[in-house]
C-alpha cells in the first residue's frame, strides 16, 4: 500500500480513516517503522511545509495532528525493540514555553519498548520540575524535547540547572531545530535527530 494514502488520510485530518490505512498496512505486512516515518511523520513534514506556506494556520497543525497521534495508536504495540535493555529510569518532556508533544511521545513510547520506564512530564516543563521528578523517580536521564527556536534557550537553561544540581543526571536532547553542534554547546550528554536514535542514546548514556 502507499505511505501516500495515509499523507492523504492525516492531511485531511480524518483519524479514522487514518487507524483504517495504517490497519491495513500493518495487515499487508509494511514494516511498522516504514509506516512511521512515511506516513505518519511525512504527513506531518507535509504540515509543516503548508504552515509555512499560509496554506494551513494553527487549527489545522492540530487537527492534522490529532489524526497522527490516532495512527500512532495503532502502531505503538508495533514498535517495540527485540533486545534486551538495562533498566533504567528517564524524565521525559517538552521544554517550558513549548506545546509541541507529538516527537517528544515518540520518543517516549520508543524508550518504553526499548524497556526503559519512562516518566514523560508532558509540555511546558520548568527546569526544576525535571530535576525534582528526576529525583522523586530515581532517574538516570532527563530527556528534552524543543520545537521552536524560541525554546532552545530554555532547553540550553534547563540542561545547566541539571549539571549546577548535581544530581548526576544525564542529560538527551532533541527536536526538529536540535543538533549535535547545538547539544554540544549546551553540554547536553547526548542528542538525536529522531526517536529511534533516541534509544541507541539512552543506551549509551545508560551504561557509562
Ligand atoms: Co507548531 N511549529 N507551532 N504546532 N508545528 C512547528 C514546529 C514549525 C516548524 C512550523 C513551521 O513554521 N513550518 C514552527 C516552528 C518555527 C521555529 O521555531 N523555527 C511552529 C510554530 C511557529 C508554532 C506556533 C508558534 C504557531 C503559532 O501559534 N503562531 C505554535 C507554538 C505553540 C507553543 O509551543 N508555544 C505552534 C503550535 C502547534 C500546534 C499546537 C498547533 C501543533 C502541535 C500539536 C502537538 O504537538 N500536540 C503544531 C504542529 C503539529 C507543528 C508541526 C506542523 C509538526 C510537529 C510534529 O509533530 N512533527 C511543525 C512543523 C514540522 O515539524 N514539520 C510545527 C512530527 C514529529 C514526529 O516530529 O516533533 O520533530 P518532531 O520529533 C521528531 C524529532 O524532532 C525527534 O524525534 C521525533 C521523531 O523522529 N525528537 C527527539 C523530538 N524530540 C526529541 C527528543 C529527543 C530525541 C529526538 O531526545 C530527548
């Protein structure tokens, strides 16, 4: 089947059309992860692109965003990572100032399946409620997610609470205008482009 149709269903903003077309990719054997990042994110770059454009305002970001969050409903069973993972705890959330949650849950539901608990704090997160959750749950990492510009000096300052703190947390980031130049700026412990890479990541900072 074409990822196309589902970019179709989500730029129409049609959830049940779009659980109905990832249903029947799933069923015909498409890889799960093909459908993701296809489908579901490229109907969202596709979003992105018409926002930019004046072709799509606010309202329709959200209710093209609702229709991916339906289909990745679907998928998230899908998803899960076969190897076996160290335990570990990781505060996850969208920086304070910031609303986007779609890429920050991927991340989280990937991390989930990968076998990690996951506290995910949601948007809008301040710098102390990272530490004082990271805390509560005994955490190895905290996790940050940014989609604007604008946020990325919060993320810069919520990472530099996080080492003044000295709670020993490691610290991950990402977000569409994230990179590794910018994580290494921060002092951000590690970075990923994309919710799969988040997990080799966690991984990693898991076992130093
Ligand atoms: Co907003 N928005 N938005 N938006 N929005 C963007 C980000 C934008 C690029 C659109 C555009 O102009 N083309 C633009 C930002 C421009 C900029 O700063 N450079 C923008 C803007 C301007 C705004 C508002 C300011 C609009 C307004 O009000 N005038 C406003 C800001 C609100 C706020 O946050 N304070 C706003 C609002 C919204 C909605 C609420 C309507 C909605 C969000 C709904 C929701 O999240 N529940 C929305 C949406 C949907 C988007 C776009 C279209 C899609 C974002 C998305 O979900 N992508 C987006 C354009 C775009 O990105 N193409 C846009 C799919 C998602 C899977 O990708 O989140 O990048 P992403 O996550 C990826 C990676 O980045 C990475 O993994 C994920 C999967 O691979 N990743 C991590 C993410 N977090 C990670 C953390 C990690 C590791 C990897 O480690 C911890």
């Amino acid at each position: 089947m074409a990822m196309q149709e589902i970019v179709d269903a989500v730029l129409a903003f049609d959830q049940a059309k779009t659980v109905r077309l990832v249903e029947a990719a799933l069923d015909h054997g498409t890889a799960a992860t093909t459908i993701l990042q296809d489908g579901l994110i490229g109907a969202m770059d596709e979003v992105g692109r018409r926002y930019s454009e004046g072709l799509f305002f606010v309202p329709e970001m959200l209710m093209a965003a609702e229709a991916m969050k339906a289909g990745l409903g679907v998928l998230r069973p899908r998803l899960s990572a076969p190897e076996v993972t160290p335990a570990g705890t990781v505060v996850i959330g969208t920086v304070k100032g910031d609303q986007h949650d779609i890429g920050k849950n991927l991340v989280a539901m990937m991390l989930e399946c990968a076998g990690f608990k996951v506290i995910n704090l949601g948007v809008d997160v301040a710098p102390n409620r990272f530490i004082a959750m990271a805390k509560r749950h005994d955490a190895l990492i905290i996790a940050m997610s940014a989609l604007l510009t604008t946020t990325l000096p919060v993320m810069q300052a919520t990472v530099a609470s996080v080492k003044r703190d000295g709670g020993g947390f490691k610290t991950m980031v990402g977000g569409a205008p994230v990179t590794q130049a910018l994580a290494d700026k921060i002092g951000a412990d590690g970075y990923s482009p994309d919710a799969a890479g988040a997990v080799t990541i966690a991984r990693d900072l898991a076992s130093r």
